[in-house]
C-alpha cells in the first residue's frame, strides 16, 4: 500500500479513520518506475489492530485471529490487545469466523488455479473482460477517467488493471488470499488492493462514483444483506452495479444445484479431487465437442466456481431491482442478460 490510501480505509469495526503505523518500507514497479511502498505496518482503531502484509491491508474483521502470529510479533501487548477485543465484540468475531472460513477456502483454491501468463477470465482476455465491465457498467473507456471505483470481491484483479489504465482509481478488495497474487500481479499505480468482507466494507462510506460488485453477493450469507452493507460506498449521484446469478428453467442446472447442496460441504482439498476426477473429464469432452477451447485449468475454476462455494443464490431481475428502489436508486436498469445471470445498475439519490 502507499500512505495515499489511508485516507480512504475505515476501521471495519468502529468504522473509525486508522492511524498507519509503518514497519517496512519496499519498492514496486508501478507504471514503468519503481516506487516506494509500505511493506508491512499496523493500521489502528481505538478498539482494532489489522496488519499490512506484503504491501496489502488486511482489514478483515477477523484480522486478529487470521494474523495474530503477525501481530504479536509487532504488537509487544498484542495479547491484552486481543483478547480486549474479543471480548468487547465476542458475537460479531464468532459471526464473522463461521460465516467466512469455508468461503475464504474455496476461493483462496479457487483462485490459486489461475494461471495470470496463460489463462482467461471467464472465457474473457484483458480487452474482453473490460469490454464487458463497461456494458455492465453503461459506461465507455473515457467515461471512466477521473472516476473513483470500488470492486468489491475483485477476485484475481487482472480486470482492475484495464480499468486503471481508463485513468479510473480502482480499490480492490477481496476476503480470499487471491488479493495477495492481485497485489503482486499489478503495475498500475492506480489499481489499489485491500483485503476486506464485502459485508464490513473498510473504507469511507459515499466515497465512490462506481460501486462494482460482480458474482459476489450471490456467494455471501444473504445477497441483499450484502447490497445494504455495500451501497452506502457509492457517493450521491454514483451507481451500483451487481453482476447475479439467475433461476434457470434447465433440468441439469438445477440438477447441479442439489448436488452442490451436499458436495459443497466437503472439505474443499478434497473437493477439488473429487471434481477432476468426476466433472472434469466429462466437461472436458462435452467443451471440446461445442469447439470450447478452455484449458483445464479454466474449467476446473468455472466447476470450482459452481460447486465449491458454501453459497450460491439465484435471484429474479425484479427481485434485485427491488432492492435498489427500497434504497432511493432510480434508473435502474438491468444492463446485461446472460445464460448464467444479469447485471443490473442503478444511480443513488
Ligand atoms: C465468482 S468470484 C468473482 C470475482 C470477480 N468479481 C470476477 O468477476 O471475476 C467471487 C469472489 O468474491 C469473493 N468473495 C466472496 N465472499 C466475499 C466476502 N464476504 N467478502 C469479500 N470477498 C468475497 C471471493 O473470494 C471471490 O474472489
């Protein structure tokens, strides 16, 4: 990270402005030069402690647990410091450990998979996947200059680098250890990353003109749980847009879904054996007979994709678009319609 960033981080907490504490201090090719950045630190709140580790602030609402081998070894009262916490906010840190272990999991293998020299992102390279950003979003390659986005759960972050190069400042931000490779992967100065819960958003609320959140509410506890933690991130005037599954009226689809109900709570090492062994192969040979050219490793994500996560929901386009009226958005408008799912947006205020 670099200090530039600090302004826009909030405790996920106490939803307070952290104070940086820097540990180390590194180089990063960014734009063609190298540039300093914070290598490690400690960012606080007056009740929270997040680490920065390998350039990414890890500012999850379980960071103490997750990092607290870091921590005690750069905090000298780490302990009372924790256990401080744990017992001021015992629930919210039961909560959030139970609802993230096994999302975190799947797509920390998920994501792992991704090869950034060879591999597309659902069936997309670098021009394709902006191409379909800027549909999903109603905007143009110019439109984006000069725009403040928030990519909540931006995966691999290979997407945040072409819109960075629009001249947008993109945060973003994902819960899997995917952001680390993000991180690593970017060598564009306005592409930031944050490791962050879509449902705890640690950064300053009406801040962004472009809220983006594609496929992730629909692998979160409660989709429109999630839209409401997000939505106060989009400044007056700025939009949301939400990529969601849809309901299918397709035997295998749904066929699919009740095998996912048992199959998604296996450990997911063995999950992913489980389905090269099984999906993989079948998969493989319907693909290539429809002339898909998907290699392996991109099939396997897209079966990871459908199988792994702990939730999956499906969504009608009213239903979502309900969402967003409740909320005083207006021109809402699904954007993009597609066999697996929609993208709809609307403005605030
Ligand atoms: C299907 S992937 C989509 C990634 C990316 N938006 C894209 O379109 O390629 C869903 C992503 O959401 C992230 N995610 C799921 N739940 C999350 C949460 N509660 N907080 C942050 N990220 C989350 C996952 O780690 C994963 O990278």
């Amino acid at each position: 990270m670099t200090t530039d960033l600090l302004n826009l981080l909030r405790c996920p907490v106490t939803r307070e402005p952290l104070q940086l504490e820097i540990l180390s201090k590194g180089m990063k090719l960014y734009d063609g030069q190298e540039k300093e950045i914070i290598l490690t630190g400690i960012l606080r709140s007056s009740d929270c402690v997040y680490p920065v580790i390998d350039g990414v602030p890890r500012l999850l609402v379980e960071a103490c647990i997750d990092y607290q081998d870091f921590l005690a070894r750069h905090i000298s009262n780490f302990a009372d410091v924790k256990n401080t916490f744990e017992t001021k906010y015992r629930g919210l840190l039961n909560f959030v450990l139970k609802k993230n272990k096994r999302t975190k999991q799947s797509f920390s293998q998920e994501w792992g998979l991704f090869d950034y020299e060879t591999d597309k992102v659902w069936d997309a390279d670098q021009e394709g996947m902006l191409d379909r950003f800027l549909r999903e979003n109603d905007e143009s390659k110019s439109s984006l200059k000069g725009k403040r986005i928030f990519d909540a759960g931006c995966g691999n972050g290979l997407l945040n680098q072409s819109i960075a190069a629009c001249g947008a400042e993109i945060v973003g931000m994902d819960f899997s250890l995917s952001i680390e490779r993000a991180f690593k992967q970017n060598t564009n100065s306005m592409a930031l990353f944050i490791q962050g819960d879509v449902q705890f958003p640690p950064l300053a609320f009406e801040s962004f003109d472009i809220v983006h959140s594609s496929g992730v509410l629909i692998c979160t506890t409660n989709s429109e749980l999630t839209f409401s933690c997000l939505e106060p991130c989009v400044k007056q005037g700025g939009k949301i847009s939400v990529w969601l599954y849809h309901f299918r009226d397709d035997f295998i689809h749904n066929l699919f879904n009740k095998v996912r109900n048992y199959t998604s709570k296996l450990p997911v090492k063995f999950q992913y054996y489980l389905y090269s062994l099984t999906l993989l192969p079948v998969s493989y040979v319907i693909k290539r007979m429809k002339g898909n050219k998907q290699n392996k490793r991109e099939m396997m994500i897209d079966i990871l994709d459908w199988f792994s996560p702990e939730f999956r929901w499906e969504h009608a386009h009213d239903e979502a678009a309900a969402w967003y009226t409740k909320r005083n958005f207006h021109s809402v408008k699904v954007t993009t319609n597609e066999l697996f799912g929609f993208n709809i947006i609307g403005v605030k205020g």
